[in-house]
C-alpha cells in the first residue's frame, strides 16, 4: 500500500502488522518489527512521552526501496504490548503520525456505530435527498451521543448511551420535528435568524418545503 501510494505522490499513514516475514533496514541491517522493537528497547533510548519509539527505517517492496518513519506506540489496558504505525512522511513528527491515524481510527469508529447502533445500512430510501436527509441525521445523533458522553464522563459505550437516549425520547416525525425547529428560532425574531430560516427552506426539496408551508 505505501509504495503504490508513493507512485500516485500520496503520502500515507498506517498500522504495521507485526510480521516475521517481513523485513525493514536500520542502520545498515534488516530486521522485523519485533525485532525493530528489541533493538531499540535494548538500545536504552528514551522512552517519549505520548509513544515508546520512533526511527526512520528503510522498506522494501518488489526490489524498490523507500523511506519509512516507524513509530512505537504503548497499547492501551496492556504491558509490554504495542502498536506500530508508519508513515511514508518522513518529515512528520511522531506525535502527528499519531495524530493522523487517530483520525482514521476515529471515522473507522464512527461507520461501525453509525452501522450496529443507528442502522446507516438499514435505510430503505430510494431518493437522493432522503439518502442525504438520512446520513445527516445518523451524523447529528452520533455527535450527540458523543457529547453525552464526554460531558458525563459514562464508562458506558455509545451503544448503552443510544438505547437510552432511545427511550427517553418521544418518536416524532421529520416535518414536526423541522416545523419545531423553526417556530422555535422564529420566536427570537432577529434579521439573522429569519435569513437562516430562509436560507435554509431554499434548500430543501420542493415537496418538504410545501408540507413545512402547510404545517406552519
């Protein structure tokens, strides 16, 4: 994967498996990542921070030779376990390799909760808006739960907090749900909030706006 993204003049960000099968050249000699891990580990370097290790090393693919940065990362609930990521951004610190695939890790995150918990994949919508009508409103409950989260600190996972959110909650139907919205940021009757409303009524399908129209 690093060297075809290489070819396309990607650079790239991932998680190394720790395979004896493959080798990476340190310092003029190959090695494995397990072996990688030893060597630094014997080698009394100064554990950072935020990760254990992190070296510039040489990959190999098809007898084409690239610069990899390797980082070392502390495997959370576990001793003496590791992750390894890589990047082919040399020039990267370790702490934004980190950074980066958390990222990744965390949209990764997002589509298997998106998916178990908000049924995304479960949708029967044959239309485009309704498709999109549908993500964003998957998108707005997952960010909701996520900041339950955080604000009560619950040990309890994103699944536990959506059943009982679930069920705290009165189903009510899209164009009541819009038509609240908008009464609601009607009664602060400022310039901004009207040409909000207005904006926002624009963009909606032409068949959502007549039944808003009817219902206000």
């Amino acid at each position: 994967m690093f060297w075809r993204l290489k070819e396309l003049g990607l650079d790239s960000v991932a998680m190394l498996k720790r395979s004896s099968k493959v080798y990476y050249r340190y310092r003029g000699r190959a090695y494995s990542i397990k072996a990688l891990y030893l060597r630094l580990l014997h080698s009394k370097r100064h554990q950072a921070e935020n990760y254990l290790y992190s070296s510039n090393v040489e990959a190999n693919f098809q007898g084409y030779s690239f610069p990899l940065k390797v980082v070392f990362v502390a495997k959370k609930g576990t001793k003496n376990q590791y992750l390894v990521l890589a990047s082919t951004n040399t020039k990267l610190t370790p702490q934004k390799i980190i950074q980066l695939y958390n990222r990744r890790w965390s949209i990764e995150t997002y589509f298997k909760t998106a998916k178990q918990y908000l049924r995304l994949n479960k949708s029967q919508i044959q239309s485009y808006d309704g498709q999109i009508a549908q993500i964003t409103i998957t998108a707005l409950t997952f960010i909701l739960l996520a900041w339950q989260e955080r604000q009560s600190k619950d040990d309890r996972t994103l699944g536990d907090l959506f059943y009982l959110m679930n069920d705290a909650l009165p189903e009510i139907k899209f164009i009541e749900a819009l038509v609240y919205l908008l009464k609601t940021l009607e009664s602060h009757e400022t310039v901004f909030l009207n040409q909000t409303i207005s904006q926002f009524m624009n963009y909606l399908p032409e068949n959502i706006q007549n039944a808003l129209h009817e219902a206000v």
